[in-house]
C-alpha cells in the first residue's frame, strides 16, 4: 500500500487549487492537507451550492488525480456502491466448461475458483478506488440521502482503505485515496461514521471571498457590477428564506446579467432576473417586497 503524500503544505494545497479557480479558506486548506497527510477522509458538510462537491473535483484536478465519484440517494446498495459478480460472464463460463454432471466434484472447485476471481468481479465506485494504482480522489456526494443501514458498508473502506470478499478475502488498497463525503445536513449521520473522519464545514462566503469566486468565473464581469452583486447577495442571505442564493447561483446570476448587456444593478433589474437566484417562489415573493421597502 503506497501513501505518497500529494501536497507539500496548506499554502501548497491553496496555490494548488486556486491554479484551478476554486477559491478557498485557510480552514478548507488545512483540511485537505492534513486529509493528504494522516490518510483521514474529510466529511464536509454545510449548505447546498458552497462548494463542497467542487472541492472534491477541484483538489482532483488540481493534483492531477483520477476523480471516483459515488452519488448516494435513498436505496443505493452495496451492488451499485461497492461491486458485484458479473453472472453472465459467469454463466457463459460455466457453458463452455461443458459440465456433464455436479457429481465431478474436484472439476466444480476449479470452475469455483475460476468463476469467482477478479476477472469476473464489476467494480463499482467504492471498490474502484481501492483497486485503482493511481492517485485517486473519492467522492462520495449526498451522503446523508443514503439510511443509516448503508453506512456500514462505508465503515471498512474508512477504516483501513481494505473491502472484504467472501470469495477472494480481503482487499487492501494499492495507493490510499483522498476521501471527501459531502452531506447537506438532510440526517445526523452515525457516530461510527463521523468518528473515522476530519470533519470540515463549509458555509457561504463572506462578501470578498465570494467576489473572488465570481471574478475567476466570470473574469469579463466589470468592477462596479461585481460589487453591487456581492452587496445584494449578501443582503438576499440575510432575509428569511426558504433557500438561500448559492454560491453557484451568485455566479449564474453574474453570467445572467452580462448576457443581458447589464452595467449597474436597479431594482428593476433584480426583480426581473431574481429568479436565477431564488428557486421558489415564496423566497421570490419575500425578496420583491423586501427591495421594494428598502428602496
């Protein structure tokens, strides 16, 4: 098992990321370090839309590591999670073993042994970053949309970096991964769980952070415009909202306003193109009537 270290330092894992144009914090930073360094996966949690899922991608791209990502929702089993045996192959290979009776025991234990070797065996996201020789980056999004039962099966491969096979023993990881699990705070998550992890909040930016962002993502943005979008955003969040603007929002609303030829930020203007912000229609309604008070 390889433990190669990716980052030299935070300022290494910050130089690193912003190459990329995520812009992070000293907090995100020494978390990704001191995941590279202690071979701890990172359990980030905090809003939707602030980055916690482009972290993941970002710190792959960034160090040049393969990206393996499980997408968790409400069912997800262990077949689509960790693997399963590829029964056709299986079966074709059971056909052309041509066996004329089950009573040829010592032919059935070779054709055992064959059948349940790797050859046969469908990775799936867990197991793929345990087997992978290269530098890999796991993401495992939405944790908290899986039951509490399914956790189980991620309390191994946090642990040791191993998965065990009945039929082939226990697998260790050839070269450790980075490990980010993300969680939008849906469900507490079990104690198991968040003990084997380094544990990272993510909150919304303040105003600079966030014009930074925007400014990387959409560099043609002009001065004053970006200023009044962080001051509006800013002041957006602090209304009573059934979901606040995110990040990524804050940047579509950006692109919004560019594309249509937009140079100072009005009221009409942001009742007209709120939307790109808000996403329901009671936030919209909140937000309309706020501005207009205020204005």
């Amino acid at each position: 098992m390889e433990t190669n270290f990716v980052f030299n330092s935070p300022d290494d894992v910050q130089a690193s990321l912003e190459k990329v144009d995520y812009i992070s914090s000293k907090t995100i930073t020494t978390a990704v370090f001191l995941a590279d360094r202690l071979k701890k996966p990172v359990l980030i949690e905090g809003p939707a839309g602030t980055g916690k899922t482009e972290l993941a991608k970002s710190v792959a791209a960034s160090s040049g590591s393969r990206l393996i990502r499980l997408q968790c929702y409400e069912g997800l089993d262990e077949a689509k999670a960790l693997y399963e045996w590829n029964y056709k192959k299986q079966l074709l290979r059971i056909q052309a073993q041509n066996l004329v009776t089950d009573a040829d025991n010592e032919t059935w234990k070779q054709l055992e042994e064959d059948i349940f070797s790797e050859e046969f065996l469908l990775t799936r996201p867990l197991l793929e970053a345990i087997m992978s020789a290269e530098q890999t980056v796991l993401l495992i999004d939405e944790v908290d949309r899986i039951e509490i039962e399914t956790e189980a099966l991620l309390l191994e491969i946090l642990s040791d970096f191993q998965v065990s096979i009945p039929e082939l023993g226990t697998l260790q990881a050839k070269r450790i991964p980075l490990v980010f699990l993300t969680s939008n705070n849906s469900r507490e998550l079990s104690e198991a769980l968040k003990r084997r992890c380094l544990f990272l909040h993510i909150d919304y930016p303040d105003m600079n952070r966030e014009k930074n962002i925007i400014k990387r993502r959409v560099p043609e943005i002009e001065a004053a415009l970006l200023e009044q979008i962080g001051e509006f955003v800013r002041s957006i969040r602090q209304m009573d909202l059934k979901k606040k603007p995110s990040v990524s929002e804050s940047i579509d609303w950006a692109k919004t306003l560019i594309t249509l030829g937009i140079h100072t930020l009005d009221t009409e203007v942001a009742n007209d193109t709120i939307s790109v912000l808000l996403k329901y229609q009671s936030d919209i309604d909140t937000a309309i009537k706020e501005l207009a008070v205020n204005s």
